[in-house]
C-alpha cells in the first residue's frame, strides 16, 4: 500500500518538530552554560571584593595587638582568605521549566562581567600581596622592659678592696697583739705579767659575759618586735629611759671619778631619750601600722633569720679575739692610741655585718614586692657576701654620720631662733643634710640589693622615688631607725648594770674600763639582730614609691598621712631647705 498524502505530511511535521527540539535543547544547553560562566564570574568578582575587605579590616587593627597576622601563609595561618560559597545549582529550576509547554527563552546576549561596589566608601588598600611575600607581620610597639634583678657586676669596688685590705691588717695586728700577750704572760717575771693576771682573772670573764647577753638579748628583742611590734615601740622608747638612768645612778653610786663621769653621760642621755619619746608620741601609731604591715612577709620565709644567726656568731667570734687583742695592747707600744684602733676597726666591722644582713634581708622581701617572687635567702646571703660587700662597707661607713648631720641640722634648726649668726649656721646646715641625703642615705640598700645599684646612684634613684610621690616628709618622720638606735642602746645599758655590779665587787680598779667595753658590745650585738625590722620598713617605703598601686601594699595609712600633712593637721618634724629658705 502507498503511503497517503497526509501521512507523509504528519511524518515530515513530525520530523520538523524533533529538528526544532533538539535545536531548542542546544540553545537551552548553551544558555544553561552561559549563566554558570556568569555565575563563576560573578563568584570570582565576590572572592576578589571579600578578599579587599579583609585586607582592608587588617589594616585597621591596632598595631600594638601582639597577634601574627599571616595573609597567604598556607595551613599554619591563623587567619585564612574566606573560601567563596559554592554556586547556586542552576540545572534543577531549568529542569522545571522544561516540562512546561512555553516556547524557550531567546538567548541572552553576552555582557561583561559585573563589579560589585562595597556598600560603603573604603580607604584605599594596598594591592594584594604576591606570591612572593607570604607573610605580613604586625609587630607591638615596644613595651617598658623590666630592670634586671640579677646584676652581676660588683658595686663600690674600691670600698670592697679597702675594707679587705683593713681586714687582712685587723686580723694580723689583732694575732700579733694576742702573740704579745702571751709572751708577756709566759716570758716575763715582772710588772707586766702581774697586770695581764688580772687582766685575764677580772676582766675577760666579764667581757665575754657581756657578749653572750647582748646575744641573748638580741634573740629576745628580734621576736618580740615581730610577736609584738606595737607594744615594743612603747617598750623600747620608755625602757630605754629607764635603763639608761638605773645605769647612771648606779655609775655614780661607786663614788669613783672615771664611773661618775660615765654615769653622767648616761644620765644625760635618759634626758635627751625621755624628751625625744614624748616628742615622737603622735608618730608613733603612724610608724606601728607600717611596722606591723612591712614584716607580715617575713613569716613567709622560714630561714630569713639564718643570716642573723650567722653574723651574730662570727661578731662572737670577732670580738673574743679582740678582746685578747685589747690585753695584748697594753704591752704595745702606746696602748691607748692602739686600743682606739682597735674600737673603730670592730665599729666598722660589726656596722659591715648589720648591712650585710640588711642587704640579705631586702633582697629577700623587695623581690616579693616587686616580683612576686619567693627567692632563696641563701642566694641573697651569698651576693650580699660577694657583690653588693662594696657597697654595704662604704655605707657602713658613712650613714652614721649622715644621721648624725641630720641629728644636729634639727638640732640647730629649733635653736636658731632670731640670731642671725645661728640662722645662717641653721640654714647651712640644712643644705648639707639635703645633699648629702641625696647622695647617701640607708634608704638606698633596697636598690642595692634588689638591682645591683652602687651606694651613691641607688640613694640618688631612692630619693628621687620619695620626692615624685611626695613621700619625703613621711620618710623624715619615720621614727623606725631611731627604735633600732634605742634598742641597742638599751641592750647596752642593761650589760653595763650587770657587768659593772660585778666588776666593782671582785676588782673596783676595773669598773669604768669594763662598762665601757660591756655597753660598746651590746649595743653593737643588738644592732646586728634589729637589722631585719629595719630592712622590712625600708623595703616597704622603697618599694610602695616604685609601684604604689602594688597588690601588697596597703596604701590607705600612707595615702591617709600625705593627706594630713598638705591639710597642715601634721606638724613636719624636719625642715627642708627650699621650705626653710621659703
């Protein structure tokens, strides 16, 4: 059978449309893979604007941030570019639309890509960083390092080398004495072997007696000042006076000329102490909150007291061996001229021992003030022994007489009245004790021991703190170093009653000589022990001006007196001189 007319039309329609469907899928084909290069265009266009922008909030973060920021640094960076989002699946919706009988979309004629401007106005940004620099590193602005706490140099050198110098000749002149001695007590038959019988019979038990009380008393003063600090202000202040007078009185009892010119002096001084102790009465609850508040840290260290134990005995030692060298000088050539040398190298001496203590013992508590640190205190004995010895000598040698220049600038200070000869005296005074406390003073062995300073720059440094706090007229006031003189004092008085009731019992001849040498020895035992309160208060005060907002410190009782002393409620005990002048 032949194919019919319509049939034929049908089958070339029919072809016609497949034709025209399979053209429409090639356009719609094309037209699907045009869009999704648009798309990874625009993708690519959003990349490059996110990646400006993040260039762009890098450049605006504070450059003291310590953070490394890497751009382009591969895995180990802490911030990476932001990966584009993943493009929209397109196929699905044109899937849809295919099934839908509309006739297909006209193509879309190929524009540019599109820009997307950032909606709001940014600075210009640096070009993007090529391959080549792989890291961009903000770096912080330098911070204020720390002073070193572990100076190695030695300070004062010469000082050093003169006080073992001094020491070397002390120890073979005191041997040469005590080698004297023995020969003139084994060899000789006359005078001179008779007198150092007596010598060794009724003066070297009374001597050595002395030493080991002001030892005992030492101990005893120590704990209660850190059982006890409030109550031993008082104590000490008025036990003083009281001692020092039994001591005169019974000086004076012996009816003999030597014991009565040393029980006036006495007496003079119970005066002078019971005027000074009512003087200090309305410091005195001022300097007990700060002595109270300065040793709360020594319970923290267990073995701070081992230096002082260890000074007290070689001091025990040293001054066994000096008393033979005493007896030896009284068969010496010029024996008075001898035995005053004899004094001052043991004065210096034992003044070396009390700051090496004191060197030990600031370390100690200055590192926890200002470090937080708890540091042994055999290596701060060890560097006060070694190091920071040139210091402790030079200062042992000229803060007793910065304190007595300050004694007598006050002094003249109340005496000065309208005489014009005594103002001027007042005035030149004053400027003395001004330079000199800004160049050497005992506030200065905090520094010493804490940064390795030499004594004149850490009194400068120390003295330069207290004026940009506005604490000088605190520190003039403080009444802590005066407590550790009196107690000395005490300590010497009450060897010299025991000592001189002795003596004039079994050899009268002795008496004077015996409480000389008992209340020189005390005195200088107890001052050796009292070093460790007096270093807790210096260390308080240095430290308190380096950083008053230290944790540590409670600054309420200093805040509280600078305020009273600029209302006028405090008098200030020691003038100034631009105050003076003024």
């Amino acid at each position: 059978m032949g194919v019919t007319e319509p049939e034929v039309e049908r089958e070339s329609r029919g072809e016609t449309l497949k034709i025209e469907k399979e053209e429409t899928e090639k356009k719609q084909r094309r037209g699907v893979k045009d869009m999704e290069e648009e798309e990874g265009e625009e993708s690519k266009d959003k990349d490059e604007i996110s990646h400006h922008r993040f260039l762009a909030s890098l450049n605006r973060l504070n450059p003291t941030n310590p953070l490394r920021i890497i751009v382009n640094g591969g895995g180990g960076s802490r911030f990476t570019t932001p990966t584009p989002p993943p493009p929209t699946n397109l196929a699905q919706p044109l899937r849809s639309s295919l099934r839908q009988p509309h006739p297909p979309p006209p193509p879309r004629p190929q524009t540019p890509p599109t820009t997307f401007a950032p909606e709001e106005p940014q600075p210009q940004t640096p070009p993007p960083p090529s391959q080549n620099q792989t890291r961009s590193i903000f770096t912080p602005t330098p911070q204020p390092t720390l002073a070193s706490l572990n100076s190695t140099k030695y300070t004062n050198k010469f000082f050093l080398l003169l006080f073992i110098f001094h020491k070397v000749v002390a120890i073979g002149f005191v041997c040469f004495l005590v080698f004297r001695g023995v020969q003139g007590l084994i060899g000789s038959n006359g005078r001179v072997k008779r007198k150092e019988q007596k010598i060794l019979r009724f003066l070297l038990p009374q001597v050595e007696t002395a030493s080991l009380l002001s030892i005992i008393l030492a101990f005893l003063w120590q704990m209660a000042f850190r059982i006890w600090p409030e109550f031993m202000i008082h104590f000490i202040l008025w036990s003083t006076f009281l001692m020092s007078l039994s001591s005169g009185i019974l000086l004076l009892c012996f009816q003999m000329p030597a014991t009565d010119a040393v029980g006036v002096c006495l007496i003079a001084f119970s005066i002078g102490n019971g005027l000074y102790a009512c003087w200090v009465t309305r410091r005195i609850k001022f300097c007990s909150k700060i002595l109270v508040k300065s040793l709360e840290p020594v319970s923290k260290f267990s073995d701070l007291n081992l230096p002082t134990y260890y000074m007290l005995a070689a001091g025990f030692i040293w001054m066994s061996l000096w008393i033979f060298g005493v007896i030896g000088a009284l068969n010496f050539y010029f024996p008075p001229l001898v035995i005053i040398g004899l004094v001052l190298s043991l004065a210096w001496t034992t003044e070396v021992m009390r700051n090496v203590v004191n060197l030990t013992v600031s370390r100690v508590i200055a590192l926890y003030y200002l470090r937080g640190m708890q540091s042994s205190t055999r290596f701060s004995f060890q560097r006060a022994l070694s190091r920071n010895l040139g210091s402790a000598c030079l200062g042992s040698l000229f803060v007793p007489t910065i304190e007595a220049l300050r004694i007598l600038a006050r002094g003249l200070n109340l005496l000065k009245g309208e005489d014009e000869f005594m103002f001027c005296c007042a005035n030149c005074c004053l400027r003395l004790m001004d330079f000199i406390f800004e160049h050497g003073n005992g506030w200065a062995f905090v520094q010493i021991a804490a940064y390795g300073k030499g004594f004149v720059r850490a009194s400068q440094d120390t003295w330069k703190l207290f004026e940009d706090v506005d604490m000088v007229e605190i520190i003039d006031a403080d009444i802590t170093s005066s407590i550790c003189f009196l107690t000395g004092i005490c300590s010497g008085c009450v060897c010299v009653i025991v000592v001189a009731a002795w003596t004039h019992t079994v050899y009268k001849p002795f008496t004077a000589t015996i409480s000389l040498l008992a209340f020189f020895i005390g005195y200088l035992m107890t001052r050796i022990s009292m070093a460790l309160p007096h270093a807790c208060v210096g260390c308080y005060y240095t430290c308190y001006a380096e950083n008053p907002e230290n944790r540590f410190f409670d600054n309420k009782p200093i805040k509280d007196r600078q305020a009273l002393i600029k209302n006028g409620r405090v008098a200030v005990t020691t003038p100034r001189v631009r105050r003076a002048l003024a």
